[in-house]
C-alpha cells in the first residue's frame, strides 16, 4: 500500500475543503430581508462631513442615499502670470503676479447601491451618482514682486490675462472670479470594507472611490467668459492646480449606527 505524504495529504484537505465551501448553502441568519434594516452612517470624506442612511435592497445589495458638505476659506496665495512676449512686463514696467484669497465651498448628495459578493462579508463594489457642485471663489490683485499692487504704465492700457483660452478682465488690477469644478451630476465608483448592516448596533465603514466630475466652467462678475483673440498672458500654474479635479479621490470613513 503506497502512503501519501503529507504535503499532498494536506493539498486534498484543503480541495475538499474548497470543493464543500462552494457546494454547501449559505447560511441564511448572515442575509438580511430587503428594506428590515435601516443603517445611518456619518463620518468624514474628501467631499466634507457626510450622513448617509442605507437599507438592504435585495440579496447582495445596499441601497445608500446620502449627504456631503464642506467650507474652507484659504490663506493668502500668489500666482505667477505667464508673459510669453513680454507685453505684461511692458504695462506694468516689471514682472507681476496674481495675489488672491478663495472660498471653497462643496455640497453635494449621493445615491449609491453597494454590492457585497459574499453574503455576510465585508468586502463590497460600489457605484451611482453624486448630485451637486464645488466653487472656488476667488478675490484678488495684479501685484509686483514686492507684493504692493501693480501700478499701470503710461500709456499702456489695462491688460486681458487668459486663463486656459478664457478672458479675463482685470481693470484696476482687480480679479475676482467664480470657479465651479466640474459637473453637477458625477458618476462614482468605489471599493470598500465594512458590513452592510453591523452585527451590533456600531460598526466601522472605509471606501476609496473616484468620481468623474467633468471639466471646470470660469464666470467673471456672473457672466461666464468668452474664449481669448490670442493666447498671450496665461494663469498656466493655476490652471495646472486644478486639473485633476475632473477625476476626483474619494477617501470615506463612517462610523454606523443600526436603527433596526
């Protein structure tokens, strides 16, 4: 009689193992009846402070319905203005740059179906749309390289700047402008850990996603703004910035509180 050895004794445990893990039912106390639970969640993402409630659907799958906001008024920052020709350094008799302050403000709500491959795990696929808009508004001067504001040289008229092909009028050397980033409605999909109903009445969600949030629209005093005759005087370190705003990070932790 030939005796295996345990190494291949072992490898047949576990084949046997896998082989009754696949064939055997699951077991039904892990799967929750559609729409017997209610979920809250809350927590912090790259969209801000966020609330979601969430409900089973059906088997594998969490319907989310959520809320997500922010506000953040930046410190003082300086650009340095592209002057391809010289024509900037001419107007003002030296280099120049823009000085400005912003207000980020984001609100946005979320409708997202989570799907959990194994019942009673933690690992799931996400996916839906986020509703809504992030600006960036901005107040600001044209200053010189010792930051008091530019002085206008005779007989130069006032400048327009280009910022990305659009217009910019900064007459009196001041600039305010409304940036909206992206899209309002912005497809999502993510991966994530956590249950979708908590054992326990607490329990701990984590999510990394992308959103497709489109290209940036520019308004000047509430007017959006016309393309550039030519392409002289360019926000190039700014418009660099914000670029990769059209897919935006999602990072997400919540704490959950099962209501029922």
């Amino acid at each position: 009689m030939q005796i295996k050895s345990p190494s291949f004794a072992l490898r047949d445990y576990l084949i046997l193992l896998l082989v009754i893990c696949l064939t055997h039912p699951t077991v039904a106390q892990d799967e929750t009846p559609a729409f017997k639970s209610i979920t809250v969640a809350t927590g912090l993402s790259t969209l801000g402070f966020n609330l979601e409630v969430a409900t089973p659907v059906a088997t594998h799958f969490l319907l989310k319905a959520g809320f997500n906001t922010y506000s953040y008024n930046t410190q003082s920052h300086r650009f340095n203005l592209d002057d391809p020709y010289g024509a900037l350094q001419e107007a003002f008799g030296q280099r120049v740059a823009y000085d400005m302050k912003a207000k980020i403000r984001n609100v946005h709500a979320n409708l997202v179906v989570d799907y959990y491959p194994f019942i009673g795990g933690i690992l799931y696929l996400s996916g839906g749309i986020y509703i809504g808009k992030t600006t960036l508004s901005t107040r600001g001067t044209i200053v010189n390289r010792d930051g008091s504001p530019a002085q206008l040289q005779p007989p130069y008229f006032w400048p327009e700047l280009d910022f990305n092909g659009q217009k910019l009028d900064i007459t009196n050397g001041r600039l305010d402008t409304e940036l909206t980033l992206g899209n309002t409605l912005k497809p999502y999909i993510g991966l994530g850990l956590g249950r979708a109903v908590p054992k326990r009445r607490l329990g701990i969600k984590v999510e990394m996603g992308l959103l497709y949030a489109g290209e940036y629209s520019l308004k000047q005093n509430g007017v959006n703004l016309g393309p550039v005759e030519k392409r002289a005087h360019n926000f190039e370190e700014a418009d660099t910035y914000i670029r990769w705003f059209k897919y935006y990070p999602m990072a997400k932790f919540q704490l959950q509180y099962r209501l029922f």
